[in-house]
C-alpha cells in the first residue's frame, strides 16, 4: 500500500484501501465562478478570483453584482459551473484506448488507465 | 481417434450422465473478473480416456484485481470430461468480489468457438463451482459486496469527486465528510451531486447553511427528509436505492465555495457488483 498525491490535482489517496481492494483516484472537476474584471466578464477558477472581482449575488431576494472584498453571509453567489481539468488523471481501468504507465497493482507491472495526466508522486509507501 | 462402438459400450456404465466426449482441439478456457489482490483460481478435474483409465488434471488461474477479464486455456485431449471444479486460492474474497466462467471451446486464440458454458458465478475460498452441479449465476442477480471506502482527499478549494470503478456497479448507501470553511465571508451549501460522467441527474442539497471559519461534519444517506442541524453536523437525504453504473460519479457541489476551503477525505459506503 502507497499514499500517493496526484500531481494534477494535490489530492492524497492511499492506493489500496482498508478493505484491501485497490483504489483509482479520478481528479474532481473545477468550481469556475464568473466574474466581472477589469470591466470584463469572463470565468474564472475559483482559487483565481480576486478581492476586487465583481460577481453577481442573490441578495434580499434581488440579483446584484457585489465586489468579493464585499460580500455579505447570506449572499448566494450565482452563475458557478464546473469544468474538467485539462490534465485531469483518471486511474480506472480503460477497456479502449487510455494511456498505459508504470503500476505495481498491474500485471507485469504495468495497467493501461484512462488518463494518465500528470501522474502520481508517492507521499508514503 | 473416435471411439469403436465396441469401445463405447465397454466404457458406458463408467462414464457419468453428463460426460462430454473432448478432442485434442478442445480446451476449457476460464474467464475471471475480480477486485481483490493476489487471488488465483484452481481448477481441478477428472477425464476418462479411451482405454477407460480416469485421469485427473489441474491448473491454475491468475485474476487481475481491477475488474478487468482475465483469460486463460487449458488443453483438454482426448476423451469423456467428467466432472471439474474451481475455487479461489491465494486470498480470501467476500462473495460477489471474484466471478468466473469455465467454458468448453474448441481451438485457441482469436478464432476459438465456444459450444458449452460449464461453471459461471461467484466464488470464494470457502465456496467452489463445480459442473456437474452448480447452476449458471450473473454477477447481477446476487448480493453484491458491501464495502467502506476511504475516498481522495482534495486539496484546498477543491471538491469530493469519487468515479465508480471500471467493471463495477455500485448501491450508494452513505457518505460522510468533514468540511472546513476558510475565513471568507459567505455561507456554502456542500449538496452531494451524482451524474453520469458528465450530467448531474440527482442532487442532495443540504438545509444548512455553513457559514465562515467552522468545521461541520455531513452526512448523506436516504433518510427520507433532511435533518435540522445539530451542533457542528448536518444530515441530507439522498435518493433511495440509487444504482450507479461504472463511469458514474457522486461529487459535491458546494455554492459558494471559496480558496481555502478543505474537504476532508469522504468515507463511504456502497454496495458493489462486478459487472462484465
């Protein structure tokens, strides 16, 4: 058993659980929140939005554009999507096509996965 | 060479009911899919020749342990294939983790021809498969595995996202997690979503609101309606009976959400077929 951090994400798993069966870590996908910037509207990842951004809010039962630096508790931020990552990893087994890399839970060392992405760094062995 | 009938008569009263008269081009080839490491498959068996002599054979089978069918042939010979019988060995899987299919082909690689299926089902240390004997079974139509699972656990400003495995299907039954909002001033609403690769088709949202700088711990199961909240955690009500076919996700969506807010790694409890 390994604790590994997908290098894609930063998310740490241990490659076998508990229970003894192997686990395959499959990156989550992004929050993008919109935003005006600069007078631009455009969607951005949430962990690059800004204190000066603007964005539209649910607020005493209207939508308002709010600065971040300036949002309320019962303000609810409207417009969020999500979107897979470009480097997403995917470690489930892929019946077709998929990209093949260096496992010790495969045969002969070895398991053809759906997406490799930026791999995978051992935190713990 | 093909029994005289002379020889045939001889070797009748030997020869169980369900015997089936094999050739050097037939082969059993044995097909597994599995989740557990380190599993290995024997299969043993008896055939009478056509001198009437019994002999027994055996072989061994290795499992991959990510669901994935593994294969292999065992060359039969000539004569009456009597009876055989398959357990797991190497490892001791709950039943419904390995599932196994003994076939009669004839010829090897890609051009083989299955004509008989003689062992399909689930398997265990303790419970074999035997033909004559054991009745066909699916991987769908038994009690799965119940199984705890440990999920990813995210970085900062990330959400919980768990796939349901390559080759399995999964009842979702519960999950639990700890969330930890950052200092910024917003109240998150952490809704457990399930969607099928790429569509949300059913969402938990909770009746709470999490406000800034608090840890709340929450959980989703199907208890019909969600709870108040108590102290520092929160219970949402997710669909009954929700069946999940490998590819499938249950993720959180949480409105609101900031930077620095950290999911802890989710525990959950599903119960899993193979599926192949």
């Amino acid at each position: 058993m390994a604790r590994k951090r997908c290098n894609s994400c930063q998310g740490e798993y241990d490659d076998v659980g508990a229970d003894g069966l192997l686990y395959f870590h499959s990156c989550p996908p992004v929050t993008r929140v919109r935003v005006t910037r600069d007078g631009q509207a455009q969607t951005v990842d949430v962990a690059d939005v800004r204190p000066t951004d603007s964005v539209r809010v649910q607020r005493a039962g209207r939508a308002v554009d709010v600065v971040v630096s300036e949002l309320q508790p019962d303000d609810v931020r409207l417009g969020d999507g999500t979107g897979e990552r470009p480097d997403r990893r995917d470690e489930n087994a892929a019946l077709l096509g998929g990209e093949e890399e260096a496992d010790a839970r495969g045969r002969e060392g070895r398991r053809r996965i759906k997406a490799i992405g930026r791999g995978a760094t051992v935190v713990r062995s | 060479m093909p029994p005289t009938a002379d020889e045939l008569l001889r070797l009748l009263p030997q020869l169980t009911p369900h015997g089936v008269y094999v050739t050097g081009d037939d082969f059993l080839l044995i097909t597994s899919i599995n989740t557990v490491a380190s599993v290995r498959l024997a299969l043993g068996g008896r055939m009478v020749g056509a001198t009437g002599r019994p002999h027994h054979f055996a072989d061994s089978h290795v499992a991959t342990a990510d669901r994935v069918a593994a294969t292999s042939v065992m060359r039969l010979g000539e004569g009456w294939l009597q009876e055989i019988t398959l357990g797991v060995t190497g490892a001791t899987p709950q039943f419904g983790q390995t599932f196994a299919r003994v076939d009669l082909v004839r010829g090897d690689g890609p051009g083989r021809t299955a004509h008989g299926t003689l062992i399909q089902g689930p398997l265990t240390a303790v419970q074999r498969r035997a033909w004559p004997g054991s009745p066909l079974e699916f991987t769908l139509g038994l009690p799965g595995a119940i199984r705890s699972l440990t999920g990813t656990d995210p970085a900062a400003g990330a959400e919980i996202s768990e796939t349901v495995p390559t080759g399995a299907r999964w009842r979702f039954i519960s999950l639990r997690v700890s969330f930890t909002t950052d200092a910024t001033v917003a109240n998150r609403t952490p809704a457990l979503a399930f969607d099928d690769g790429t569509n949300v088709f059913a969402q938990a949202a909770p009746n709470v609101n999490q406000a800034a700088g608090a840890t709340f711990v929450h959980h989703y199961l199907a208890v019909g309606v969600n709870h108040a909240q108590t102290s520092l955690s929160a219970q949402t009500s997710t669909p009954p009976n929700l069946i999940l076919p490998a590819g499938f996700r249950l993720r959180t969506i949480t409105g609101a959400l900031q930077v620095g807010d950290n999911f802890a790694a989710p525990q959950y409890l599903v119960e899993e077929w193979l599926e192949g």
